[in-house]
C-alpha cells in the first residue's frame, strides 16, 4: 500500500467521523443534512483507497 492510498483512508476516516460528529450534535435540520453528506463523502474516498488497494494500482 503507497502512501497516497494511506492518506485516503485517513481523509476517508476523518471524514466520516467528522459527518457524524455534526450530524449527532448540532440540533437542526440543515447541520443533520450537512453532517450526513460530509459522511457519505468519506465513505466514498475510504471506499475509492479499499479498492485501490484491493487491486494494486491506480484506477
């Protein structure tokens, strides 16, 4: 695993608790919407690095 691909995890992983930090804390309907697209972003990035990794090279 190439550094480029562990730095998506970690943005991917920061991501996700970052969405469900604002999500579950903040109290109104756009922070909860908001929170849940930040989320939704980083399971994307953590999923793009998984399957960076899975394959062995770039896509």
């Amino acid at each position: 695993m190439d550094k480029q691909t562990k730095i998506q995890f970690a943005l991917g992983a920061g991501l996700v608790a970052a969405g469900l930090v604002v999500e579950f804390t903040l109290h109104t309907d756009v922070t909860r919407v908001m929170g849940a697209v930040i989320a939704t972003l980083g399971v994307i990035v953590a999923r793009r690095a998984f399957r960076r990794m899975r394959w062995g090279g770039r896509k």
